[in-house]
C-alpha cells in the first residue's frame, strides 16, 4: 500500500460524504476478501485426508512420529528444527490427534493474522490515513495467498513464529531487553535469525542485541542439557541443520547454499565458495539495512535482514521465505510509474509457481530454478530504495495523463480514475503481463477438456464439433471441406497457407505491440488494453465450450494439412501434444489477434498502403485457419466478436482514445489533441 499511495493526482480523494462511503466499502470489501482467504485456506487443510496433511507435524508428533523415539530426533533427517524446537514441540506429543490438527491450523491462521497487523502497523512513515487503514487487510491477504504460508498450513511447520518473534520485538514490546528476548527465541528456532543481532548493535539497540545472544544462547544449552545426543547430531554432524528435510540440492531450497550445488559445484570449492558469498552477502546486507533504519524505515531494514537470512542458511525451504515478501514495503523508483515495479515483482515470486513467471526454456531455467533466491539478494543487496530523506520517497514525479476526451454517450467513460496515460509504459511490467496472460491461456486451454486427451473432454468437443457443423449448414456457410481440399490440391498454396498458419499467430501481434510501445506509447496503451479484454473473453469461451476443428472431426474428411492425417482416438498434432488443448477452437484467436491487428494498424498508420496490409492480414489468417482445417467458419465470428467487445469494453471503461501532436523534435510531455470518439 505504501508504494502505490501516490499517483501525482490533484484533488482530495476524501473530500466528500460520498467518497467517505465508497472508502469504508473499499475498507469492508478488503477486510471481506481476507476473511474469505482465512476461510479458504482453513476449509483446504482440514477437508483433506487426514494422511495427506499436516505431514510434517505428523512426522514429528503423530503415533509413531520422531519425538517419541528414544533415539535421536535426526537419526531420520526427517525432523528440520533445532533441538530447542523439539523441546518446544514434546508435550504437543500427548494432545489427540485431531485436536492438535484443528488447534495448529487454527493457531497458525491466527498468527498469519498477527503478523499482518503487526506489518501494516510497521509501514515506514509518513503514512496517510487511507493506506493505514487499508494495510491491515491487503498485508493478510497477501500472507495467506504467498507460498510460504500456504505450505506451513498444509504441511504443520513453525516457520510463521520466528517471524512474528522479530516483528514483535523490533514494534510492539517494550524494553530493548523484551525485544531482544523474542528475537532470541526466534534464533533459537531458526539460527540464520542471529543476523539481526549485529543490525540491533549497529543502529544503537545494543542491550537488545547482548540480550538476543543471551536468550539463544540460553535456549540452545538448555536443549543441549536436556537432549546432548540430539544437539550435538544438529550442531557437529549436521552443521546447524544442512542435509535435514531433504536434498540440499532441492529446488525446494532456495539458499545460496542450494543453488551452487544445482550448478553443479560441490566438494571443499563450493563450501568456501558458499561461506564467502554468505559473507559477503551479510555484511552488504546489513550495511544497507542499517542505513534504512536510521532512515526511518524499520520495517524495510528488518525485511532486508531477512532476506540475508534465506540466502546465508544453509537451507532456506520454501516454508522458510515468508522473509521475502516483507520486502514488498520498500519504495524503488522515483516516478510513480515505476513505484508498481518492486512490489509486483515480490507479490508475484513469492505467490505463483515459478513455471508461470517464465518459460519452461533452458534459457531461462537457471532464473526460474532460483527466483525467490533472486528475489532476496535483490532485496539485500542490490534494489536502491528510496530513502525518506528524498522529496520522491512521499511526491514521486507524476504520471503525465491525458485531458478528457468528449464522448458522444452521456455515461462513458464508466471509470473518470482510469485515465489515459501519456508516458510509456513500464517495459518489464508489460512483459510479466504478457507472460501472465499467456501462462493463463495455456492453463485454460489445457483445462478445457481435461487435459487435451481425456476421452469425455474429446467426445463433449466433438459433440459441440458437430452443432457447429449443422448450424453452418442451415446458414449455408459449411465451406471447410470445399476449402481444405481446394487448397490441398494446389502445392505451393498450401504451402502457403500452412507457413502462414504456424508463423504470423504471434510474431504479428508481438510485432504491432513493440512497435507501439516504441513509437506510440499512448496509442499502445488503449491498444493493449483491448487485447487483454479480447483474449479473456477467449478465455472463458474457451472454458464453456470446449470444441473440435474440423481436423479433429471424425467422418467429416477434413485433411489436416499442417500435421498430417490423424488417429482420430489419439490425435497427434506435433509439438503441441503435451502443450496445448487443441479443442479450444471457439472463439479463434487466430483470427482474433490478426483482426485486432489489423485495426490497429488500420487506426493509426499514417498511410493507405500501411493501413491496407494490416487489413490484409486478417483476410489471409481467416483463408488460412479454414483452408488449414484449423478452425470453423464460425469460430472466426466469434473472434470477431470477442474483438469487438474488447475494444467496445476499453471504451466504455475510459471513453475515447487520447491523441497527441505529433512533432519530431517533441518530448513525452506534448500537448494533448482530442480525438473523434471511437
């Protein structure tokens, strides 16, 4: 919240009766939309098999879990905490069964509920009263929808109370004695947490920091009195809990420890290798951590710190990143439009699978293999925050909109906030939302019909194949098989139609959005926008009508030109088998894309020949995906007409495109040239 408060707009947003009552739904909707994820996160844990989870606390406390065995807790490498940890967790080994599986979840949902008060109170000043009162309820819905809280639900892991242990000693309680006990606590569960001693030395918190060494060192000889076998297997054999939980190598274990040995270095190199970048990493760290503190900006400094803490330990697993995502309170950018950057980036690492970030390339695995350790040393080291001091930390320089545009119907635009924006866009932002949208698409695509090649899912396609066929019979427009076998008989037309099919589906679109972005940035913007509102409607129709090309349609003697005949009961279509649901025909993006294309272009380009090519390519997809057996004829109307209400839904939202003087000399901040609506 504290990133996206200020957008360089004029006006008070609370200067009315009626914006006062559209703030508390706002503030009553946050607060629902948290519930909810409570609610859902609760329901997913306790309705799953008993057998499937809580598997770690199980492990640790169930019948026949490692803290009833006389031997020692790691003799398994199944137990991951620290001898203090086990000594915490031993009477949880007489509660019953279910009781402790509803009593830990209910406890841990109301910790994550701690922790995001906790944050929201800790957001680096000044704060306006809207993002105070807007904080609490966006930071636990974040907690709950970030990977890390969802599996220390799913899994019964403590990692949630180390972090709230150094929230709570570095804002809420008082006495620097106080809070160096509850950050030595922490230190005893989690040792990587000592990291924040040297941070309460440095900015003068020093009894705070003599006091976290004495209560670890404390919690640490009282486990090693208590259970000497046990401490000494944690601390000597396994040096402070590495080879525990798993393969350190695991993709699960995102320190720097873990992603040396993912490339491949081991052996004496790679531990000398580790413990200096661990120390270097640390000491940088803490320096910048320092320095936001004294600041004013504590909570920035105390996420800092924790993300030196996952990449120093020896293993960080996924349960133990929660660390990462505090950093999502840093402001970096100086202008407002970049302000979204960072925090986007976080929320994203730190709630979707890496697989959805980026594509499953070889070139881009080693980023997705080790993104939330990339994620944290960014935070540590690298990501230069805006310091309080700067007049940008609370005015960043304003994003440059465009005046209002007359419309011709009284109502549009809907939404007087989504103005135009003139400046271009935030380039990386555009290319995560692009990747977004098309991680989306293929999920849907392959959801469609269960996977692409479950039997139900193939025959409810081509049962809606076949209404699709009769329907066009009645219209009189069933020319699929007139079309694919008059183009098939010519061999360089198919040829033709073939390269077409595969070739300009993305290179087009891709191009026209470039191009825009470079040279017509406000144009881009409205152009965008109704791509993104066409290909969700694809999305949905995707979803409701799953339907076989005519390619895939058994009897109908269609030819499949591009990937050859196919075995109707298991169709083959290349590369695409294991990628993509090959019964989303309705609406055809195909076409969709191609007519959108060729508006743009139709709309924009300064000269006729331009604006006839771009007409061109929507007349030359629609003849291919036809003469291809790609697609119906139908289905090329439905493009049309997802198009159509992409573009119809931009401008009910924010009226009119804006235009601007076009000069060569001219920069971003250009006079603003009302256009004719539509």
């Amino acid at each position: 919240m504290a990133n996206v408060e200020h957008r360089g707009r004029t006006g008070d947003a609370f200067g009315g009766a009626v914006a006062g009552a559209r703030f508390r739904m706002v503030r009553l909707g946050l607060w629902a939309v948290a519930a909810v994820l409570v609610v859902r996160q609760l329901a997913v844990v306790l309705r799953t098999p008993s057998g499937e989870r809580l598997t770690d606390l199980e492990t640790w406390v169930g019948p026949e879990g490692v803290l009833h065995v006389n031997g020692s807790l790691y003799d398994s490498t199944r137990f991951t905490g620290t001898p203090f940890g086990g000594l915490v967790l031993k009477p949880l080994t007489r509660a019953a069964e279910q009781a402790l599986g509803w009593g830990w979840t209910f406890g841990t949902l109301l910790l994550v509920v701690a922790l995001g008060l906790v944050a929201a109170r800790a957001l680096p000043q000044p704060v306006s009263r809207r993002t105070a009162l807007l904080a609490a309820p966006v930071a636990i819905s974040l907690l709950m929808l970030s990977l890390p809280v969802r599996n220390t639900l799913w899994l019964g892991q403590t990692s949630i109370i180390p972090v709230l242990l150094v929230l709570l000693g570095c804002f809420t309680v008082r006495g620097e004695r106080s809070s160096g006990l509850c950050i030595g606590l922490a230190a005893a569960l989690q040792p990587a947490v000592l990291l924040f001693a040297p941070l309460l030395w440095f900015t003068g918190r020093r009894r705070a920091a003599l006091a976290t060494g004495a209560t670890f060192a404390a919690g640490t000889a009282l486990a090693w009195a208590a259970m000497p076998h046990d401490s000494y297997t944690y601390w000597i054999h396994h040096i402070a809990g590495t080879g525990l939980g798993g393969k350190a190598d695991a993709l699960a274990n995102q320190s720097l420890h873990g992603a040396l040995l993912r490339f491949g270095l081991s052996g004496p190199l790679e531990i000398v290798l580790f413990l200096a970048l661990a120390a270097a990493v640390a000491v940088l760290a803490l320096r910048r951590a320092v320095r936001y503190a004294r600041d004013g900006q504590l909570l920035l400094a105390v996420a800092i710190t924790g993300c030196a803490v996952v990449a120093v330990s020896p293993a960080a697993w996924q349960h133990q990143l929660l660390w990462v995502l505090l950093a999502v309170v840093g402001r970096a950018g100086r202008r407002a439009a970049d302000r979204p950057v960072w925090p986007v980036v976080v929320v994203l690492v730190m709630t979707l699978p890496a697989k959805a970030l980026l594509p499953n390339q070889a070139l881009f695995v080693p980023v997705r293999d080790n993104a939330v350790l990339l994620a944290a040393l960014a935070a540590a080291t690298l990501v230069p925050f805006v310091s309080r001091t700067a007049p940008e930390f609370a005015r960043p320089v304003p994003t440059d909109y465009a005046a209002p545009v007359p419309s011709r119907f009284r109502r549009i635009p809907l939404t007087s906030s989504l103005r135009r924006v003139l400046t271009r866009p935030n380039l990386f932002l555009e290319l995560l939302a692009i990747r977004l949208v098309y991680f989306a698409y293929q999920q849907i695509r392959l959801a469609a019909a269960g996977g692409g090649d479950g039997t139900s899912g193939r025959l409810r396609a081509e049962r809606h194949g076949h209404q699709i066929h009769d329907i066009e019979r009645f219209l009189h427009l069933d020319i699929e098989h007139w079309a694919n076998h008059a183009v098939f008989g010519v061999g360089w037309l198919r040829s033709f139609f073939d390269f077409y099919y595969e070739s300009f589906h993305f290179v087009v679109p891709l191009s026209v959005l470039a191009v825009l972005c470079v040279r017509r940035p406000v144009d881009y913007r409205w152009a965008r926008t109704a791509l993104g509102f066409a290909t969700g409607f694809a999305l949905i129709g995707f979803w409701l009508y799953p339907l076989a090309p005519p390619r895939l349609m058994p009897g109908l003697g269609i030819i499949d030109t591009v990937h050859g005949p196919q075995n109707f009961a298991k169709p083959d279509y290349g590369t695409l088998t294991q990628l993509t649901n090959q019964y989303a025909a309705m609406p055809s993006l195909h076409f969709g894309w191609s007519l959108w294309c060729g508006i743009v272009i139709a709309v924009v380009a300064p000269k006729w020949w331009m604006k006839a090519l771009g007409l061109l390519h929507p007349l030359l997809t629609v003849s291919a995906i036809i003469a291809t057996g790609n697609h119906w004829v139908l289905d090329a109307v439905g493009g049309a007409v997802v198009v159509g209400a992409g573009f119809g839904v931009g401008y009910l939202l924010q009226g009119p495109r804006a235009l601007r003087a076009v000069g060569a000399e001219k920069e971003d901040r250009e006079p603003v040239v009302a256009s004719a609506p539509g």
